[in-house]
C-alpha cells in the first residue's frame, strides 16, 4: 500500500512531546494541533475493495485516525504556504489550488495559523488567524471554518473533501477572497426617519445594506476604502447594476461582503423607505421564531417599512426566498374566478371533502366540507376543493395570466434597489395545474411578494415595492398592465375581511379594526413533518405577510408574526 509521510516529516514542523509545534517558515506559520500524535496513519476501515493493481484498498467511513491526521497533514501544508501539496490532500486538486492560490495573491494573507478544533465525525472544525496586508497597511483577521475528510473510492485514500467554504465559510463556487482597493465605496444608508440603519442594530439588514452598497456606492458619491471583501462570481449578483430591470438570477444573487477594513473610505448618503419602529419590531419578532421572516410595506405607495430574517446571517428569505406559498395564492386564484364569473361572494359554491383532477386526489384540512355554503365561506375556512374544483374550466395559463397582468407577479421585471426574486407562476397542465389554485404546483413566492398581493387588494393596483426611490437613479419600476374591475376588487376585498373577523385568519386578527383584510396558508413541503406556516394581511396604509418554515397553520405560526407588525405599525 505504500508509506505516507509522517506530518512531523514535513518541513518545519517540530514534535515535541507527542504535539505538534508551529515553526514560522517564509512569513507563514504551520498549524498548531493540540492532543493529536505524530505517528502517520494507516489504511482501515474494512479493506475489502481492490484497485486498479488488484490490491486491496480501505472502504468505509474514515475512521477517527484518518480524520484527525489528513486534516492535521492538510492544514499545516496550507499555513505554510505550501499551495500544491495542500492542494494534493483533497478530492479536487485544480480548485484547491486554484483557490488557496487566489487566498494568498488575492487576499493578501500572510503569517497564517490554522489549528483544529474537536473532531465530529468526519467533520473537523478549524479556526484561522492571519494578517492581511497590503500596500502598507495591515490588521490581523480571524475567523472559523471546517473541513470535511471522506474516502476516495479509487484507491481508498482519505482526502478533504474540497468545496469553497473550507477556505472561508462565506465562500461559495467561484468567489473569491480579495483586498485592495473596494470597487464599490461605502454608503451610509438611513431610514426614512433620517437615522443611521447599520447591522449592528437591525442584524436583518447586513445583505440588505451589501446589496444597497453595491448598487448605490458610486451614486451616493463615497470614495472607496481598502478592504477584505468576498468578491461573488456572479456577473450578475446586483439585480440592477447597469440595468433598471431585475433578472431571474436574482433569486440566487448575493452581494459582496466586507471582511475587514484596512483604510475606511469615505461614505455617501443614502436614503430608504425603512421605518425604524417597524424594522425595529420586525428583527425582535424574528428573532422570538426560528425560521421566520417578515415584509411589511406600505399599500398607497408601494414602500417597503420592513423586512427581517430569524436567521438574519444566512439567505434573505424574506426579499429573495422562493417558497411554495399555500392558501395565501388563493387570494391571486380567487380573483381569476371573480372575473371569470366562475364563483360569486354570496353565491352557493361547492365544498366537498374530495376533489379530483388531472389524476390527482385533492382534499381539504381535516377532510371537513361546507354543504351548501357560499364561495365566502369556502374562502374564510380555506377550502381547497372549492378552487380545485373549477380547474376544468380554466386554461393552462390562466392563472399565470392573472398573476402577471393583475398582481405584477413573476414578470421578474421589479427593480427595488437590491436584488429579490419576484414570484414565480409557471404555466402547467392536468393536476400541476390545479394545485396552483392552492399554492402548491409550481407557485413559488417569498412574504415581500405575498406583501405586495396584500397591498394590491388594499390600493386597488400593483405598486411596486421598492426600498430606494426611483427619484435617486431614475429607474422605472414596473407596472402590471391591468386592474382588477371595481366588482373584482369589491367582492376581494370583502372576502379577505370575512376571513379575518369569522374565517381562519381571526383569531391574529382580532381587535385590529374594520378595515383590514387577510389569508392564512400552509404549504406542504416534501421531506418536512410540519408544512410551512404562511399569513398576509393589510390593515389601513400597511400590508405585511410572513412565513415560518415548518410552522404549520398559518394562522398560528405566521399570523401571530404580522398581526405584530400591524400593531407596531399604529
């Protein structure tokens, strides 16, 4: 099977004591690894394949030594600087080193330590200290990641298995970690109110003020500064760089991120239609759920006052998230069927148990059924046979058809000031179809969408939401082709207030007033036990709309969440 080179063989690291010691070599220091031997580890694990030669090599997990001597083996080839061989003890040696080049040349590192921390598993977690230097300038930069060693099925080696996070956890394929001179300068975006929004306050905000930085640094007139940042692969992460039309990639875009600032520039100024007490009130509501997230935005006008993320480090939900929206959709599907006179407010409209098309076999909550009600029951109970129901006089696109022309909805033409995906509701046939109707099919929506339905229903037309005005760049925003007629909007509106004073969106609801409006949803996800929890309201000049992912009904999990909102609001 061959001899592996023992770690204490590897220039300039020392043993002593049964532990490793760093030795500074050229700039860069080798890993500390602390309780960890220097013997070289051996093939185990079950050999029980053969390679290539015959021989036989190990298969199964790692085991524990495995583990503990690649990472130690890899981590003290990278803090020396030694790109190639690091490269070499992982699955994907071009991209290693093709990355670990980049960290050196592009970012800048020098002086680097990386030292494990306690093994789980395959998983190895490290922390990396370093100094960053550049054209005189220099400040020590530390941070956490982890490796993960797998088996490599050709001839059983163990290796670490390479994706981008190993060398920084905020890097994804293709990013990069790079110091100089920032492309985009710093801003210093404020509320509507005129004070200072900043990460440390509302933790929701840190990609939102990245992606304002992005877009607006050079027209809020900063100067630059010297900085780490992540520089994102994607051409087109800034929805409107260049552009006052948004793009599908919007979805997935990520702005670049500020590390760490070598120089500080000089920030412009830039205003939003952030409310305080709202955005305020919003991260503390997050923050009481797990996995939650809030829009609220003003109907008259189409001002986004809030947005907040429970986990507000991680992807924005709440502008970018692409969700199956439940029963809140039957709000976009109710006023198709208005329209189409294929359901009335006070009109009989049938509510069975079961429901069948398109070879599909749809029921409702708890398999209860409304004999003899009206379409305005079926809505405030969420009946979804009630829609299903006439799917078979509907054409393929009809929904779609409303969403776009009506709501403004998956036309991926919103421009808001940073990037967001816009809904999604993809023509489909037969059962797809028909569980559109629902929310469920190819619907994808996030709560600034489903906010922006809300407001729709309140104003009586799509307004875009938007975070900066369009007076700053004078980009246009867009617009829906078409109104809903003064017969659709009345008996919507009337529906969506019946269901929150007596149908399943009144307990949230209650004591906020007669003029308000709402729907609940629970989407089913696959692989989840609890589907995920979805509510939108409006009350007066404010709409909002929430989901908690595996929350359940709606009404308890993202009802309580926007009936905060609301309040705060007043």
């Amino acid at each position: 099977m061959g001899k592996r080179r023992r770690a204490s063989e590897r220039k300039g690291v020392g043993v002593k004591n049964g532990r490793v010691h760093p030795v500074v070599l050229g700039g860069a220091a080798a890993v500390v690894v602390c309780g960890v031997g220097a013997a070289a580890f051996a093939l185990s694990g079950g050999a029980d394949g053969s390679g290539a030669d015959g021989k036989q090599v190990a298969t199964g997990p790692p085991t524990a030594a495995e583990v503990r001597t690649t990472a130690r083996e890899f981590l003290a080839a990278w803090a020396e600087g030694d790109v190639a061989g690091a490269a070499a003890l992982t699955d994907d040696r071009a991209a290693a080193e093709k990355a670990l080049t980049s960290f050196r040349e592009d970012g800048h590192f020098a002086d680097t330590r990386l030292t494990p921390g306690k093994r789980s598993g395959a998983d190895v977690p490290f922390k990396a200290a370093a100094t960053v230097a550049y054209k005189g300038r220099s400040k020590p930069f530390a941070y956490e990641s982890e490796l993960t060693v797998v088996r490599r099925k050709s001839d059983g080696r163990t290796l670490v298995g390479w994706r981008p996070s190993v060398v920084h956890p905020a890097l994804k394929e293709g990013d990069r970690l790079v110091t100089g001179e920032a492309g985009d300068p710093p801003i210093k975006a404020v509320d509507r109110e005129g004070g200072e929004l900043t990460a440390a306050e509302y933790p929701s905000l840190g990609t939102v003020l990245d992606g304002l930085r992005e877009r607006y640094g050079k027209e809020a007139g900063g100067k630059a500064g010297v900085e780490l940042r992540v520089v994102r692969a994607d051409e087109k992460k800034s929805a409107e760089a260049g552009s006052a039309k948004a793009g599908k990639d919007d979805a997935e875009s990520t702005p670049d991120k500020t590390l760490l600032t070598l120089s500080p520039g000089t920030p412009g100024t830039l205003k939003t239609t952030f409310s305080p007490s709202l955005q305020a009130a919003a991260e503390r509501e997050t923050a009481k759920r797990q996995r939650a997230s809030v829009v609220v935005v003003k109907p008259s006008t189409g001002e986004i006052l809030a947005a907040a993320n429970s986990d507000p480090a991680g992807f924005n939900v709440a502008f970018q998230g692409s969700l199956a929206p439940g029963s809140t959709m039957k709000v976009v599907s109710a006023s198709m069927l208005l329209e189409k006179k294929l359901a009335g407010v006070d009109k009989k409209h049938p509510c069975p148990k079961y429901s069948t098309y398109g070879g599909w076999k749809f029921q409702n909550d708890d398999k209860f059924q409304i004999k003899n009600g009206t379409f305005k029951a079926s809505f405030a109970r969420s009946c979804n046979t009630a829609f299903i129901s006439r799917a078979e006089k509907l054409e393929n696109d009809s929904l779609t058809r409303q969403a776009q022309d009506v709501f403004g909805l998956g036309r991926d033409d919103w421009s808001i000031g940073v990037p967001t995906f816009d809904g999604a509701v993809p023509v489909q046939s037969d059962a797809q179809m028909a569980a559109s109707l629902i929310g469920q099919g190819g619907v994808r929506m996030n709560p600034l969408n489903m906010a922006s339905v809300a407001a729709t229903v309140k104003s009586g037309a799509f307004k875009q939401p938007y975070l900066v005005s369009p007076d700053v760049d004078d980009r246009e925003l867009a617009t829906a082709p078409r109104k809903m007629s003064g017969a659709t909007l009345s008996g919507l509106r009337e529906l969506m207030h019946y269901t929150a004073v007596a149908g399943t969106a009144a307990k949230p609801m209650a004591g906020l007033g007669s003029d308000t409006g709402a729907k609940t949803g629970s989407a089913e996800v696959d692989g989840q036990k609890k589907p995920n929890g979805w509510f939108t309201a409006y009350r007066g000049d404010l709409a909002s709309a929430a989901v908690v992912q595996q929350g359940g009904h709606g009404g308890d999990s993202a009802g309580p969440l926007v009936r905060a909102m609301l309040l705060a609001g007043k």
